[in-house]
C-alpha cells in the first residue's frame, strides 16, 4: 500500500487528506497544533467550499454572520457578509474530521525531512521516524523554502488580541497611513484588531515596547475607538507573523506536492486565507492519483498544478493590487506606493471578447486523474475552461463561428441551453 505523509492540519492538509480517502488511500498527518488563538473572516463561499471538502465539523462552531464595515480613502460603507471563524474551534473540528474518516493523527514537531526519488524518512520530535511514498507539504508559512520564488512588498500583520463585555458580533477594516487595520469582535466579548504593516517602512520598535505601541496606534484611530468602546482590555496579547505575498518556484515533484500558503501564500487583504488555500488542495488529491497510478502522465500532473498555483497566485495578487489602488490619500508614502503597482500592470478583470477566445489542448480533470483535452481559453480563464454543465465548449465554440446559435445549442436540455447562454454572454457573444 503507498504510503502517503501530509505535513500540516489546516485546512488544506485537511482537504487534501479527505480527498485521499475517498480515493481510497491510506493517510497519515503529521502536525503541531496551533499555540495562539485567533480569528479569521470568511464569506459564504468559504463555508461552502470548506463543505464541499468534508470540513464539517471544523464549521460547527461557526458565529452568525455579520455585515463588514468599511472606511477606506476616506469614505464609510457596509460591504459583504463576514463569517467569524475561531481557528482553535476550527482546528479541532478538522482533527474530528480527519478521524471520522480513517486519517491517522500524529501530534508533534517536524524536525527533519529527508527526500530522494524513492521517498521519504520524516524525523518527528518525540515519535518514531517515518517513511513516505508520496509526501504533502502543507505546513503552510512554516513550510521550508525551495529556492527564491515570487515575493511582493514585505509585510508583518501585527494582531491584537484581548478579552471585553460581551456585545454584537461585529467586523471592520480601515485604511490607515501606514497600512490597514482588520478588527472584530465576537458576541463572548473577545476582541481582534490586526493591522498590516511595511516591514522596511513602517519604523516599529523593539519587541518589548510593540505591544504598547500598536495599543496608542488603535487608539488613535477614531474608527477602532467607535468599534471597541471603552471597555477594559483584558488579557491584552500580541502575535506578530509575516503575511508577505510569496509563490513557491515548484509546487509539484514525481513523489511530492505543496498546497496552501506552502505553495502560495497572498497578501490578506487580496483573498481569504482559507480560501486560496483551498483552491490549490482541492485539486491536489487527483494530481497526486495521477501521478501514483498513472506515471506516464506526471509531467502533465505537474504542469496542472503548477500553473493553477500559479495563476491563482497572480490573481489574488492583482485584486490586492487593486484594492491598495482605490486608496488614493497617500499615493506617495512608502506603504501605498509599494502595493499599488505589485505585481504587474495586468488588469484583474479582462474585458470579454469572443472574438478572441482561442482553443488549446490543455491539462484537466477526467474521471480522478488528470489528462488532456481541448479547452477554450477566456479572459478570465487563461488556462481554459473544458466544459459548463457537462457540455463541451471546445467544439461548441468552433461550431459558433459558421452555423446559427439555435442550431448549435438544439440538442441541448433546459438547464444546459439556460448555463450555456449565459456563459457564451458573459464571453461577449452576440447572437
């Protein structure tokens, strides 16, 4: 039997190690569990897409949404529904997970990891060594480098935590001169204010007085002041971590992979966490099936993975890129200026041409595993997209530039004809 090691039990060890299951493989997960408590605001497509992975119980704990406030280049508005996530609750409910589906669990510090082409001895600090077939590298930020990949501007979240009066659920950004600030606070009184910083830029002091100083800087701000009140601050804590945009320059081998922040980790404000980590690991099951079953297709395996990380990447990149954009009081103070213009100039959002649409033959998912097939490269799907409700677009769109679109879409049913439409709209095609 392959013996298969996922280093890391956040969500994306976590999906990747369900996805192996109901493939039928045995898994062993090897982790630390998180040392310091915080918070994390998730969208609805968060929660659907953690449900769709088998993270169920990790959701069990999941507050009420609640509408984010905004203040950003100087204006207020309410945007989008937040979910408050408790990461302690979620960790704990995907070890539950993972043991309701047969994982095995060892709790522990890797020490060592020591890889050749016929596998992997993992040295863990109080447990016995293992060995690998197949080895997933999912530790997130922790994970050990592989050479010099993709870097934005250096950047640190500074996050404060401490216990107040309990009140409303509630959760706010702010852009300040120096960066922003994401706060919240949960019906149980516990109250969150991180602010991301320049690292070159930003003139922190020691380690000593840092806690100090980012409590004057939240008190300066007028909005922070309105969210918390003036409530006591109990328990006040600080955990700085880098929250640097960074891609790995390889994400796949013949025996191993990265998903998550180890493959690519983005700038906050561009994407959720959880799901960009998501993003990569859901696919990674069925790479890795590939790749154990179907050798001869490795290359095309590892060409799949490595180019969705990678646009994935640079996608989450662009909307950050963006967003740091529609802030316009500071254009020319170190922290704005840095993220304005990171990565490219390319635009987030192509406008649709279908004209333009090309057909290639590319790398997809068929029947768990990867293999090759005509797609229709978009400007919103670079590396093409195969088929919208179990119709092929390749031949569909071929057929679209001599014959009638009645004719081409005929043999299609309701529900087919009504997605197909609209998604030959949206390419900008005009019957």
């Amino acid at each position: 039997m392959t013996r298969i090691v996922i280093l890391g039990a956040g969500p994306a060890g976590a999906a990747v190690a369900l996805g192996l299951r109901r493939l039928g493989y045995a898994v062993t997960l090897v982790s630390e569990w998180r040392r310091f408590a915080a918070l994390e605001g998730v969208s609805v497509r968060v929660l659907e897409a953690m449900r769709g992975a088998g993270l169920h119980q990790a959701l069990a704990d999941a507050v009420l949404p609640s509408q984010r406030q905004v203040s950003w280049n100087g204006r207020q508005h309410a945007q989008n529904i937040e979910y408050l996530l408790d990461r302690p609750s979620v960790d704990r409910g995907l070890r539950e997970d993972l043991r309701q589906a047969g994982v095995e669990l060892i709790e522990g510090r890797v020490l060592t990891v020591q890889t050749s082409a016929d596998g992997h001895r993992i040295e863990i600090q109080g447990c016995e060594t293992r060995v690998a077939d197949f080895l997933v590298e999912a530790r997130g930020r922790q994970a050990p480098a592989l050479g010099k990949g993709l870097r934005g501007p250096e950047t640190v979240s500074l996050l404060n935590r401490w216990q107040g009066t309990s009140g409303n659920t509630a959760s706010a950004v702010e852009s300040l001169e120096d960066g922003w600030a994401w706060m919240a606070r949960r019906a149980d009184g516990q109250c969150y204010w991180q602010w991301t910083v320049d690292v070159v830029s930003a003139g922190l002091p020691g380690k000593t007085m840092l806690l100090d100083y980012c409590r004057r800087r939240r008190l300066d701000s007028s909005v922070a002041r309105a969210f918390f009140g003036n409530d006591p601050e109990l328990d006040l804590q600080l955990h700085a971590r880098s929250s640097t945009a960074i891609l790995s320059p390889r994400v796949c081998g013949d025996n191993w992979i990265r998903v998550g922040d180890a493959a690519m980790a983005v700038d906050p404000l561009s994407g959720n966490g959880i799901f960009q980590s998501l993003s990569s690991a859901l696919q990674a099951p069925t790479v890795i099936n590939t790749l154990l079953c179907k050798p001869e297709r490795a290359a095309l395996a590892q060409r799949f993975h490595q180019q969705r990380v990678e646009q994935l990447f640079l996608r989450f990149a662009r909307i950050g890129r963006d967003f740091y954009a529609d802030e316009q009081r500071w254009l020319d103070l170190p922290f704005w200026q840095a993220r304005r213009q990171w990565p490219d100039a390319e635009v987030a959002h192509a406008e649709a041409d279908f004209n333009a649409l090309r057909i290639e033959r590319a790398p997809v998912l068929r029947d768990g595993f990867v293999d090759e097939a005509e797609v229709v490269i978009t400007a919103d799907q670079p590396l093409g997209i195969w088929h919208v409700q179990g119709v092929e677009l390749a031949s569909l769109v071929r057929r679209l530039r001599s014959e009638p679109a009645d004719q081409v879409l005929a043999g299609l049913t309701v529900e087919q004809g009504r997605t197909v439409r609209g998604w030959l709209l949206a390419q900008g095609f005009k019957p």
